[in-house]
C-alpha cells in the first residue's frame, strides 16, 4: 500500500513539475484499519462548478478577480498560469477602485464587467463593517495615483525565477521563504505611491487591519489572490483562506445561485 501510495505521488509530483505549481503534501485519514494516508494536494487555476451572482449580492471588501481578451491579459496569465490577470476591491455603490495603466481610479462595476471576459468574487470571511469602511476609504484615497510601471515590469522576471521555490513537493515554509527572498529586489522598487492592482488591494486590507497574508503586498499578483481560496494550495503564507463567492461574468456556462449568504 505504501509502495502504490509512494508510486502515486512522484508522478502527480511529476506532472505538477511540468506546471510548476506549488503542491501540499499532508497526513489524511486511511482505510478502515485506521491507518495514516498522504494526501498531496495541487494548486489548482479552476473553479467547478463556477456559480453564477448577480451584482446585488456584492459586499463592500470584496475582492474582484478579472481577465480581460487582451495582449498584455494574456501574457500576465501565461506568466502566472493563471485564468486571471487583473484584481479590484469593490467599495459598494456600484464602484470599484483598481489600478490600471492610467493609475488608480474609481470606477462603475458595469465597466468592469463590460470590458473583462470573466470575473470571479472572492470574500475575506467576517470582514467588519468598520474594516470594509477602512478598505473603502483607503482604496478611494487613493484615486489619482500613479500605476506602479517599473513593479510590475519586475513581476515578469520575478514570475519566472520563482517557480524554482514553487517546485512540487517544497514545504510550505521554505516556498513562502524562497518567494520573499527572490522578491527583495522587486520590493525596492514599489512603494504607496505607485501601485499595481494586487498591491493595491492588500495593501487596502492591511490598512484596515486585516491581513490576508504575511508576504508583501508588493510580490503578489492576482494570481497569488486567486491560490488564496479555501480549498487551494497558495504559494504564500496565508493567514485566513478566502471564501469564493461566485463568478459575476463566467466565459463558460455556470450554475445559477438565487442567494449568498
């Protein structure tokens, strides 16, 4: 049985190293005779089944994961092997704050949703009123600063040398190390004053007094966010996984969801 389970696992590790995502090797429950398992776990770039939600049901805070049928979209996700490029917070009122090219700006969800081929919600579970209002207030004050060019140029590089710590089979201690050590260069040369989409988001919670994960905000793409969920394998510290609330704009059919709670 250990032999197969052993047998199992290299080659899931293999393929894995063919994707060169993070994995999560853990001890689960066994058979009948109550005997311990390994449970290897993938970081995973897919949501089944999506579930469709309308605009209504969106809280101040959360997160919206978006891609765009766009050049540079595509890039970031070949890069990332990820099915999103782009990260906003939404504020409430039908608004947005997100930094693009042209810097940090509120915006209508609905240009959002017009111009992006999917969107996806994520929700930091209890998020207060108090530290959604926070996030809110952050995330506005920011409107009309700069994009954060030269941090997210470095992300290309940065991308690439870092699947050396996300090889399958690395602990997560030392990929979550590996990360922020390939990530010092790049952290000189981001600051609050110029900022790109995901830094703009963590950096908004880390305001608010909520921290999402230990890494900085300066290293993470809306990747990284994606592998924040519960249930995913994150290539960062994490300190509390974030619940998928639903996809806004799915590129492939969806169920349908009538509530969220």
């Amino acid at each position: 049985m250990k032999t197969n389970s052993t047998r199992w696992i290299a080659i899931m590790g293999m393929l894995a190293l063919l994707q060169g995502c993070a994995t999560q090797l853990s001890i689960g429950s066994g058979d009948e005779d109550a005997q311990a398992a390994l449970v290897l776990r993938f970081q995973s770039n897919s949501i089944v089944p999506a579930v469709t939600v309308e605009t209504e049901f969106l809280e101040p805070g959360d997160i919206l994961l978006s891609s765009e049928p766009t050049v540079m979209s595509v890039g970031i996700r070949l890069m990332t092997f990820a099915p999103v490029s782009h990260a906003a917070v939404y504020v409430g009122d039908s608004q947005i704050v997100d930094a693009m090219r042209w810097g940090v700006r509120v915006r209508a969800l609905n240009e959002l949703l017009e111009e992006a081929a999917v969107v996806l919600v994520l929700r930091y579970p209890e998020l207060s009123a108090e530290q959604a209002a926070v996030i809110r207030e952050y995330s506005v004050n920011k409107s009309g600063a700069g994009f954060n060019f030269l941090g997210i140029t470095l992300h290309v590089p940065f991308s690439v040398a870092r699947r050396v710590c996300e090889l399958p089979l690395v602990p997560a201690v030392i990929r979550d190390a590996c990360i922020r050590s390939f990530g010092v260069v790049h952290r000189l040369a981001a600051s609050e004053s110029r900022l790109f989409c995901s830094q703009l988001v963590l950096q908004a919670y880390r305001h608010a007094g909520v921290l999402v994960t230990h890494a900085d905000p300066r290293l993470i793409s809306p990747a990284d966010i994606l592998h924040m969920r519960e249930d995913d394998v994150s290539s960062v510290d994490i300190v509390t996984p974030l619940r998928y609330v639903g996809h806004l704009k799915s590129g492939r059919p969806a169920t349908a969801l009538a509530s969220v709670k």
